[in-house]
C-alpha cells in the first residue's frame, strides 16, 4: 500500500512538470493577447452588425428626363407616294382664228366676181415704195411710187397685203370698175385712225379694208 502511494505521487508530480513545460513553451504574447481578448471581447463569438447606413449607397441620384415627343413630319417633308406620273401629252395650241371681216365692219365696196375669180389692180399714189403681198399667191413684191401693177385672176376668198417701206401711214380706197375687177388706190395720209395695211375680198364679192 505503501508503495503504491510512492508511485501515484511520482505520477503526479510527472503530470504537472509535463504541463508546466508546455506552460513554458508557449511564447508571451500569444498568452497575453489571449487573456486581452477574453477580457475584453467576451462576446466575440457573436457577429458584429454593420450600421445600415453603411450599406447606402453615396452616388447622387440622376434625375429622370421624359424624352422629347417626336414630332410627326410636315406634310412637305413627307415622301411623295410612289407614283408614276404619266407626262402629259403636248397639245399644239389651235391656230388664231381671226374673225371674219363681216363681223367687224360692213364692206368697203362689192365686186362682182368673174365665175368666183377677180382682178385687182393696185394704185400707188404716194411718192414712197410700197411692198405688197397676195397671200398664198405671189411673194412679197415692190411698188415703186407713182405706179401701179395687176393681180390678175385671183380665186376668192383672197387677201392682199400692203404698206409703205418708210413706215408712212396709207388710206385705201377701193371700186369696181367693170366686174371682176377691183382697183384699189393708196395714198399717203397722217391720221392712224383710217390707216390701211390689207385688202380682203370674200367668196361673195364683198371687199373690206383692214
């Protein structure tokens, strides 16, 4: 009994010089930051909160712009349909009809026609040239002053035109001698209200001055 005594001292006093060693081997500062935090900390088990507003965000908010209403495009800015346009024919425009000389003014005189045809002798009384023309007939032809030419055997209608090569202003006066013919005589004058520039005779032998 004794001696079993002996030996659990000896374990004993082996246990703790053990333990003391390993006490000894661990350095001081790990010890002593140990004890701090179990002071000190004694729920640091339990995790720590960050404050809300920690978690909100710093970046100033953009404010919202509504973007502009597209406008729709003015009519003249639209695209035409496509279309094709047909071109439009060209039209000769008709011919000025003068109106007859029996709608303007009553006849200057009467011819009786030879079986529809007619004479006219022209009468030039002025001292300038005169430039005459039957239209359809002959090309336009000179008269010296002082004279006079036949046109003979004209089918009516026709019309003769005239005028001086000064510019000078002409009164016509017309008669019919004999039938069939017609002399016409022209001289100078200054008054532009019985200036006469043609001579026209219709199928019917009536003969009017222009």
């Amino acid at each position: 009994m004794k001696n079993y005594s002996i030996r659990r001292r000896g374990s004993i006093a082996m246990l703790g010089f053990i333990c003391s060693s390993l006490i000894v081997d661990l350095p001081a500062p790990a010890i002593a930051q140990a004890e701090h935090k179990s002071v000190l900390n004694p729920l640091s088990h339990i995790a720590t909160v960050a404050p809300r507003n920690s978690y909100i965000s710093q970046t100033p908010q953009i404010p919202q712009v509504s973007p502009a209403p597209v406008q729709p495009p003015l009519p003249e800015q639209q695209q035409p349909p496509n279309t094709q346009v047909s071109p439009t024919p060209q039209v000769s425009p008709a011919p000025i009809q003068p109106p007859l000389p029996e709608q303007q003014q009553p006849p200057s005189t009467t011819v009786l026609l030879n079986q529809g045809k007619v004479s006219i002798k022209l009468i030039n009384q002025t001292g300038a040239k005169i430039t005459y023309q039957a239209i359809g007939n002959t090309a336009p032809r000179s008269l010296p002053g002082k004279s006079d030419v036949t046109l003979k055997n004209l089918i009516a209608p026709i019309t003769v035109t005239f005028k001086r090569e000064d510019g000078g202003l002409l009164n016509a006066t017309g008669r019919s001698p004999t039938p069939g013919v017609l002399e016409l005589m022209l001289d100078a004058t200054t008054d532009l209200g019985i200036d006469k520039q043609s001579l026209q005779i219709q199928p019917t032998g009536d003969v009017f001055l222009n």
